[in-house]
C-alpha cells in the first residue's frame, strides 16, 4: 500500500495515497468570514469550491505563519540581548561567550535551511533574506569577531557604533521578513486534494517529501488515537527510517463534520 511521506511542525507522517486526488503548490486561498478555527479558507479548482484545512490545526499545531513569525522574533531578541552582551564584554575587557559565527546563531541555521529550499524564492522570499538580513547579519558577527581579536581603547566607541549599527540593520531586515513571510509560506507550504466520502478536501501541509510502501492490513486494522485530545486524525503505526520517526495516519470522521457543517452555512 502507498504512501505519501508529509513533513509537518517537523515531524514526519505517512498518508495512505488512495485517496489523493492532486497535490499542488500553495494556492490563493480566499478566507471564510464565519467559519471553524481549523478551516482557513476555500479555493476555486477544477469548477469545485473546496474547503481548505491545516493538518497543523488539527494535529494542534500553531500555523506555519505564526511559527515562524515567533521564531523570527526569538532570533530577534537574541540578537539585541547578543549586541548588549557584546559591548559589555568590550568594554569590560572579559570573554565574550556567545556565537561570533553568523552560521552557528539560530538565525544563521534558520537561514542556511532557508537558502537550501531549492522552491522557497517562489515569489521572492530568498532574495528578501540575502538582500535585506545576511550582509547585515554576517558584518554583525564577524566584525565582532574582528574587533575581539584586537582590543583597542582609542577605538572602542567606534567599534561599538559599528556594531550597534550592523545590528539596527539586522533587525531591520528581521522586521521586513516578518512582513513578507506570507511569501514563504506561500513557496514552501504545499496542498494535498483528498477525497473523504466523494468530496474533495484540500489539506495545507509543510512539505511532501517522497513515497513509502507499507502494509495495508495493519493499516485498516489499526486505527488509536494521536492523542487524547485529538480528535481529528488516529494514529495507526510508527515507522523508523534514515533515523526519522514517522507515523502513519487516517483523518476520523469529526474531519468531515467540518466540512458538512461549513457546507450548511454556506446553504443557508
């Protein structure tokens, strides 16, 4: 029995292909004004209106957006809490401990993942990173490093200056992803067209990432619940591969009673 291999909040889970009708790029999706918090919107396919949900939502996960806009003010505040630490450790002549390689600071890996999505400059999104936070966020780090390695008293309020600058300007460029980060989203989120029951439901993923056989016996036969406080999608079995955990999953019927009761309102 096939299935899909879909990435989600960075964890890994197989769906059965059976009943996927289509997987696309993110699509422009309009939002409902009344609707469950789990469906995000509708799109126009194929001359169906379909119901657009989050396996994130439904999992209980925050959405793709909301994770990364978090992230990307923890870097954020890193950063500030790094220049301050810096200028300290200048001034007060002591080591500094904190990453002088701009690669090794959660935004530098955050980045270098970024500059690795080979479809994540769909709309822009790379270029908004190399041109507006990297040439700051790498002057930032080495030229502390830099400045480290000689210490200069006659130059120390320059140096810092230089410093708190790269890093206004690396803050900046922080606060201009935010803004845009509906254009990642966009890029690297991806939608799976999935029948349940003669309709067409369309479910937003973080990434598909390949196929898998597995057995289709333990497949029908198994059916717990995720967790207790899940009532969307059972868990059927857990796999090991390459080191990566992954479970196999089956959406419950709660899943379509969102969809039915969308339906209705739209009726009525």
């Amino acid at each position: 029995m096939e299935f899909i291999h879909i990435i989600v909040n960075n964890q890994n889970y197989l769906l059965s292909s059976e009943k996927i009708k289509e997987i696309l790029k993110y699509p422009t999706i309009k939002p409902l004004a009344e609707s469950s918090e789990f469906i995000k919107g509708i799109i126009s396919h194929k001359d169906k209106i379909i119901p657009i949900l989050e396996i994130r939502k439904l999992l209980g996960f925050e959405s793709f957006v909301k994770n990364q806009v978090k992230l990307l003010q923890k870097v954020e505040a890193q950063h500030i809490s790094w220049m301050e630490d810096f200028e300290s450790a200048l001034r007060e002549n002591r080591p500094f401990q904190k990453a002088l390689d701009p690669h090794k600071c959660e935004l530098g890996k955050w980045i270098n993942e970024a500059l690795q999505c080979m479809r994540c400059n769909h709309d822009g999104f790379i270029d908004i990173i190399k041109n507006s936070v990297v040439p700051h966020h790498n002057a930032l780090h080495n030229q502390g490093k830099e400045f480290l390695k000689v210490t200069n008293a006659d130059a120390l309020e320059t140096q810092i200056k230089t410093i708190k600058e790269h890093g206004a300007h690396t803050i900046q460029g922080l606060q201009i992803l935010k803004d845009e980060i509906h254009r990642l989203s966009s890029s690297f989120e991806q939608l799976i067209i999935y029948d349940i029951d003669g309709v067409d439901v369309g479910f937003i993923v973080d990434s598909v990432a390949g196929l898998h056989q597995l057995d289709e016996k333990s497949y029908n036969l198994g059916s717990e619940p995720l967790s207790k406080s899940n009532e969307f999608i059972h868990f059927i079995d857990h796999y090991e591969e390459n080191e990566a955990l992954m479970f196999s999953m089956k959406f419950t019927r709660n899943v379509m009673t969102l969809v039915e009761q969308w339906r209705e309102k739209e009726i009525a």
